[in-house]
C-alpha cells in the first residue's frame, strides 16, 4: 500500500508531523479533522473556531488564563515568598520567548487544550548548566509521542525545516487535556462532539443560504404547457433567476401560462428554527462547560452578584486548566529537589474573586480584626504602596498591636503573682 506523505499539511502555519500515514499507521490522522457528520458536514479542528458560541467559549477561557499572573513561590518558615532572584520566574511572570509574552503564551496553551486537548511547549536549555532560557509552545500537529518496548515514552518534534528532534518529556513539557485511560493525548471535542458541532455549522448554513435566496423556500414548479423533458432544465434555470431578478428590482413576480409554484419546505416557525439554534448554544456551551450568561444568553441568567458568577466559573471551568498547567510546570521546569524543598508555581486568581469594593471592605475588616491580615497587606491587594507601620497585626479589643497586648499579659501576670 502506497503510503501518504503528509508535507503538504500544514496547521497554522507549523509543518504537521513527520510521519507517514496508512490504514495501518494511523498517527496523526485525528489533526486532520473529526470527518463526515450526521448533518452532512466536515468537522476539522478550526470548525469549533467559526461557530460563534464556541469562539466565544474559547477565547473566554483562554483570555482569562492569560490575564491571570503566574508566579513562581518559594516556601519559607514564615510562609512563602515570591522567587524573584530565580531566573525560571521572569519567564513564566514576563516573558517565556523572544516572540510571546506571558499573556499570549497562557493564551495559546489553553486554546490548543480546548481546541485539540493537548499542548505542548519545548524548553531550552543551556548545554552547560542546564538553565532554562526559553519556553516556546508549538502546534500539537508538531509533535509525535511514542512509546518505546521498555515502556518509555519519548516525543518527536519537527521544526519548520521538516527535522524531527528527539525529546523527553522535560524538554517538551506537555499538557494533557482531559482523556481516557492509556490514552497519552487528551481529547479533542472536534473529534468526540463533532455530531454536535456540524449540527450548529449546518443550522447557521441553513439560516445563510435560506436567507440569501431572499427567503424562498424549495418548492416545486408546476404548468399546464407541455414543455416536454429536454425543456426542463432550462425552465428551472430560467424561473429561479427570474425570482433573483424581481427580488433584487424589488417587484413581485407575475407567472404565466398556468404557472404556480408549490413550497415542499417546513416553514421557520414549524421547524422551530429560532429554538434549535439557541439549543445548540447551549449544546456548545456544555461542551465547553461555560455558563451561558458568559456567552451572551441571559434568558436563564440564575446569579445574583459578579463574585458568585466568578467563582461558579473558576471552580467548575477554570480549575481543571490551571491545574492541569502547574503540575506540568512543576514536573517539568523543577528539579525533584526543588520540589521537596518546597518550590512550586502557582496562578494567582484572587483579582477574579475580588467582587465589589463594598464585599472587598467587609472582608478586610473580618480579616483584620481576626489578626489574620496587615494593612499592608491589604494595601498590597490593592495596589496601593505600603505604609510605614503597616506590618503589625492588631487584636480586637483596643486594635493594640499583638505582642504589645502580650508582653502588657506577661507583665500583668508577673505582677500579681
């Protein structure tokens, strides 16, 4: 069997992987799209991207990913400290590539996790001292993952020259969207849910070509003049284009010679056009598990505050990517030893919750005068500067500083004893 070469493929502008592909040596085949669906149509990995609702889904998640900081913590006896002398922190806080910021590079990773359920981002490091100096995500068509008769797993990676690198799994610092069991990718919804998709690609289509014929619907064309089988095609052709040209001129058509036109098609309102497409919004929006009030369908809008909205779609939508993420920043981009020692990243998601300056104010009361936050601290929530004094933790009783209120109890106790 002739085998296909895949060079002229290409995804966003990344040379697909370098392998070969057959019925036999199926790698690869799942980049190339779901395929036909029930509705008649083909489902790749971009068509989720030209249905509004999933854009909408996708860039929602993305774009708030990207907007939330990510540091690189150290653990301390006193709690924890950002690790700013570390070199590994200005990558993932600033910038991880001479071409991307950190924004657009948390942005890209979720979109190839939503999109294509995996994502990956080789690391380069000195030679010499094995510092990590740049972290460049690519196209998953562009790695090839592979499992060795020892077990191992190694990844291959093809530059744009179409040269294929070998890699662990450090170097090449995958992200594993949600899959199955023994599965070393995770799934892509284009290819699980693409019944679903191509329903929504064939309603909008529908919806376009019914309302580009300026809403005619089929119909048949019936006559009392015997125009016999080889005149048919040409009074097809000859009566729609009579129809464009009346409904263009703005005027009614007149048909003659007994001529009548019998519609066969559902009408809209039968067919519940209007209420198939808002279920489909909702169908995608559970694929991507956004709320619907995120993307624009108020009908059922359910919450009361934005901190509530916030925090319904941090715990049940945002998590599982920022988690996801960390662990492979974790296992990737530290060392063991730096992990037993306490090192670890972490997406700071505490803007996202932040809620009104009314709920933010009774908070930091509470906080306060429970001894469990400074006014620095508080000011450093938000970005304001620190002040000086502003390091004492206060008690509730006369908001004395704490250890003031203990040596005054040690003092007390001495003196009555």
């Amino acid at each position: 069997m002739n085998l296909i070469r895949r060079s002229l493929l290409h995804a966003a502008g990344w040379v697909l992987k370098g392998t070969d592909l057959s019925l036999t040596s199926p790698q690869g085949w799942e980049i190339l799209g779901g395929g036909r669906t029930w509705a008649n149509i083909n489902v790749s990995d971009t068509t989720q991207l030209q249905i509004t609702t999933a854009w909408s889904a996708i860039r929602l998640i993305a774009e708030t990913v990207g907007t939330l900081p990510l540091h690189l913590y150290r653990t301390t006896k006193d709690g924890r400290e950002r690790a700013k002398d570390d070199p590994r922190y200005p990558l993932v806080r600033w910038q991880p590539c001479d071409y991307m910021t950190a924004p657009e590079w948390k942005e890209a990773m979720v979109v190839s996790l939503a999109t294509l359920g995996q994502a990956y981002n080789p690391v380069t490091r000195f030679e010499s001292t094995g510092r990590i100096i740049e972290i460049q995500p690519v196209h998953k068509s562009r790695v090839l993952p592979e499992v060795l008769a020892d077990g191992s797993l190694i990844y291959w990676l093809t530059d744009r020259k179409g040269q294929r690198k070998r890699l662990t799994r450090r170097d090449i610092m995958p992200i594993r969207g949600f899959g199955g069991v023994g599965q070393i990718e995770g799934f892509a919804p284009h290819q699980i849910h693409s019944n679903s998709l191509g329903l929504s690609v064939a309603l909008e289509k529908y919806a376009a070509e019914f309302f580009g014929s300026g809403g005619q619907p089929l119909g048949v064309i019936t006559t009392d003049v015997d125009f016999g089988e080889s005149n048919r095609d040409a009074i097809r052709k000859g009566f729609s284009n009579y129809l464009k040209t009346s409904r263009e001129k703005g005027e009614h058509p007149v048909f003659d010679g007994g001529t009548k036109y019998q519609p066969i098609s559902t009408p809209n309102n039968e067919s519940q056009f209007i209420e198939a497409r808002k279920l489909q919004v909702a169908e995608v929006a559970r694929i991507y598990r956004v709320p619907l009030h995120m993307l624009m369908e108020t009908d059922k809008a359910s919450y009361n505050n934005t901190e509530q909205a916030n925090k319904h779609f941090l715990d049940y939508t945002l998590l599982s990517y920022l988690t996801r993420i960390e662990a492979s920043l974790n296992s990737c981009l530290l060392e063991p030893g730096e992990r037993a020692a306490g090192m670890y990243f972490e997406f700071d998601v505490s803007n996202l919750l932040r809620g009104d300056s009314s709920a933010r104010a009774d908070q930091y009361l509470k906080l306060r005068q429970a001894s469990a936050i400074t006014g620095n601290e508080i000011r450093d929530r938000e970005n304001l500067p620190r002040m000086e004094g502003g390091d004492d933790l206060y008690a509730p009783l006369n908001m004395a500083p704490v250890d003031l209120l203990r040596d005054r109890y040690t003092q007390d106790n001495k003196g009555g004893s």
